[in-house]
C-alpha cells in the first residue's frame, strides 16, 4: 500500500522516530509506505539558505511503519518512474496531519476531529508564552531549537533559573493543546525533548501553511510542465494570506523567515506573470503584476513588465502612469531614479513606438539595485524591489 505525499517538513536524522502514522494493513501484507517532499536543512552554521528560511530540495522520502516506529529514508529530488502517479489529489500534504497551523496573515491552530478540522480554543492557547514557544520553533530551521536558545529569544530579561521554569511550564502547557486527551503529556512526540534540544513534529504532523507553500513553489520549480508549474503557483498563492506571524512583528528570530516568504512571493508572482505572458493570456498577467505592485511599489521587474503589457493592450496611458508612480516612489523613499532600461520602456511608449511581448519575455526575475555614489547601504545578491534598501 503506498501513498505519496508533499510537505515541507524540515530536516531531521534517517531513523528518528516519529508518533506512527495510522492506517489499517491487512497482516499479510508489506507495511504502509507513505512518501513525502520535503524541504531540508542542514543546520551548517554558514548555510545562507538554512539561514534565511530557504532550506535544500525539496527531496522525497519514504515512511515505513516499523514495529511501532516511523522510519525514514531518502529518496532523491525525483520519485521512481513506477510511483509517478500515485501523487496524491491535495498538493499541499494535509491529508495525514493532526494539527493544522496558519502563520500567514494569521496565527491559528486546528486540530483533526475525524475528517473535520476544529479551530483550537483552549485556556491554555491564549497565552503569550505558549503562543510565542510555538512560533519561535516554527521560525527556526528544522523547527529544533536549544534550551537556552528558546529563552535568549523570548525573554532575555530573565535569568537562566526562571527562564528555564518559564520555558517548561510553557512545554507542559503546549503538549496539552496538542494532545488534551493524552495522560501524560510528556511522553507526546509532536514536542520532543532530546537533552537540551526541544524538536517540534514535522509537517506530515504539524501542518502550516508557510511550510506548504514554500513545498508548492519547491514542486512547481522541478516539474518541467509550464501547465503545472502555473496550477503549483496558483494554490501556492493561496496559500499565501499575509505576514508571516503578524502577532510577532517585533522578534528578531522571527526576521529571517518571514523575508524569505515574502520575497519567495514576489518571486512567485513574477513567475506567474510570465507564464501568463508566454501563453498571451495578458489580462490574467497584468491582474498578477497589479497585485504585486500594490504590495511593493518600488518592484522594478514588475513595473517593466507591466507598461510592456500594457503598451502591448493598448493601454497606453496606463503604462505611463505605472511608469510615474514608480519614479515617485523610488524619488519620495530613496531619492533614486529608475533604471534606465526602465526609463527607456517609458520613453519609447511616450513617443508612441510600440513594445511587443518578447521584450517583456526576456526581463530579468530580479534586479540589482542601482550604484548610489556614497550611499553606505547593504547590498544582496538578489534583490526584487528596494523595499528593504535603506533610506538615503
């Protein structure tokens, strides 16, 4: 019996045990084997991607049942030929979960009651200490944190022998959300403890929707079919409700992963509109960058391919004022012009040439930001707007 699953679990050992998956298998036959897509993290403190939330893969790996205990193995970037189709109808991988999280736009947990989910209303929820344990785990690469680093980041002010009574009510106070049925709630395996390390479930247990839609993006970026890739990015999108952890927008720790969700976004809405835009399906592409540019105003690659869409659709003055809104909100936010290959879309649709699709085609996903003489700002690689560039 197979199933075939995509999360975006982080990292853990080959072997570790997991609480098992149920299912019912006849004796004479092989244990359940599911299989999952997952991002990983390697946990090496100079791993740019492990640090900004980004992680490798996604890789499949394959669940067995073993004598009580869930086994995993690795698999590789592609299932076998002969499992190819037995990916399941849900590309987010909430099937088999029993607690399902929102950390987008909203901070929610449900819990699986038969085939419904039920949001979670207990006492013990509603405190902040248990609220921000559970989000700072979730933040953090593998969803693994160290004793003392848990209380370093929540309370910081506290000295070690209080921060360390604090955090274990907090783990106590946790486990019974997860498992309010449970009698001894120290022995639940979607919080573990290994020595000074707290481990949080993986998603094929703890679902959150971040931890999907990066999967989505992870599965539309490694299948070859245009098709697809744009049906990945479409629920991907969806998934997408805001801000990563609204209710934490001061933690620190909280920082990294939330900058790589956004920019995984943007990304992927610029993704979206060219596949929109190869298939000539131009309205549904200016929808796309429309949307984007209402979030980042300063998005350059979206602003170009934008008064080319339109130019092309006859739109004429608004390509134009795409254009001026761009240039007033790098001028008011940076004191900077735009790009010249900007300003050269804009000058050739004021004296009325026309700009045809291949020239939005061929647009850069990214651009870098422009030399400012003496400006001291940081500069990344890659850089999708200049909504995090500093002011002059």
């Amino acid at each position: 019996m197979f199933e075939v699953r995509q999360d975006n679990a982080q990292d853990t050992q080959v072997g570790e045990l997991f609480e098992p998956i149920e299912a019912s298998v006849p004796a004479s036959t092989e244990p359940q084997v599911t299989y999952h897509q997952q991002v990983s993290y390697c946990g090496k403190a100079r791993c740019r991607k492990c640090k900004e939330g980004v992680g490798h893969g996604p890789y499949w790996y394959a669940y067995r049942n073993v004598k009580g205990r869930t086994v995993r193995t690795y698999i590789g970037k592609q299932l076998p030929p002969d499992l190819q189709d037995l990916q399941e109808a849900d590309p987010t991988g909430l099937n088999e979960a029993r607690l399902k999280i929102s950390l987008l736009g909203q901070f929610q947990m449900e819990r699986r009651s038969s085939h419904e989910w039920n949001p979670v209303a207990d006492a013990a929820w509603q405190h902040q200490r248990v609220r921000s344990l559970l989000a700072c785990l979730l933040s953090s690469p593998g969803r693994k944190l160290g004793r003392e680093q848990v209380i370093d980041a929540l309370w910081p002010e506290l000295d070690l022998d209080i921060g360390i009574d604090r955090l274990n009510r907090a783990v106590h106070s946790l486990r019974q959300v997860f498992e309010p049925s449970r009698s001894r709630p120290a022995t639940s395996h979607l919080l573990r403890t290994e020595r000074e390390m707290l481990i949080l479930a993986d998603q094929a247990q703890i679902w959150t929707d971040a931890d999907a839609f990066d999967g989505l993006i992870g599965k539309a970026h490694s299948t070859g079919n245009a098709d697809e890739a744009e049906k990945l990015l479409i629920e991907a999108d969806k998934l997408y409700g805001g801000m990563f952890l609204p209710e934490e927008q001061e933690a620190l720790w909280a920082v990294a992963r939330r900058d790589a969700l956004q920019r995984n976004w943007i990304g992927l809405l610029l993704e979206l509109s060219d596949l929109r835009i190869k298939a000539e399906d131009l309205n549904a592409a200016v929808k796309t960058l429309d949307k984007l540019f209402t979030v980042d105003p300063e998005n350059e690659a979206a602003v170009q391919r934008l008064i080319i869409l339109l130019s092309q659709m006859g739109r004429r003055s608004e390509a134009l004022q795409a254009y001026k809104r761009l240039a007033s909100a790098l001028k008011n936010n940076y004191d900077i012009e735009p790009l010249p290959e900007t300003r050269a879309f804009y000058e050739a649709i004021r004296s009325g040439e026309a700009l045809n699709l291949e020239a939005a085609q061929g647009l850069a996903m990214t651009l870098q930001p422009p030399n400012i003489t003496g400006a001291n700002l940081p500069r990344p690689e890659l850089l999708i707007g200049r909504r995090h560039q500093g002011k002059l």
